[in-house]
C-alpha cells in the first residue's frame, strides 16, 4: 500500500539536501531539518543545507 504517487524521474533522495549534514540545526544526513530552540521537525530543509548539498554534489 503506497500512501502517495511518487513523481516519475525522482530516483535521487527523497528531499533535497538529506544528503548531507545540516551546517545550521546540526541534523545528520539522512535526517530532517529540526528547529533547535523546541526540536520540531522541518518540511523543508534549511537554504544553507541545500547549498551545501549543492557544492557536495558539484
Ligand atoms: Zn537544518
């Protein structure tokens, strides 16, 4: 049972940036963004993961 359609052509991670640790909330690769002050979970990651994720993959 699939909860949702994944998009066709995403074979990569499943958010962009999970690849690699956060330099702003510290979360690992492969976890979710967190806010620091209260730990809830991000739906996105934070812009400086995604640019460091950037320059991990160029
Ligand atoms: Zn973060």
């Amino acid at each position: 049972m699939t909860a949702a359609p994944r998009p066709a052509g995403l074979g990569r991670a499943p958010q962009q940036g999970l690849t690699v640790p956060c330099p702003h909330c510290k979360a690992n690769a492969g976890r979710p963004c967190t806010i620091p002050a209260n730990g809830r979970r991000l739906a996105a990651p934070h812009p400086s993961r995604l640019d460091a994720a950037e320059g991990a993959a160029a």
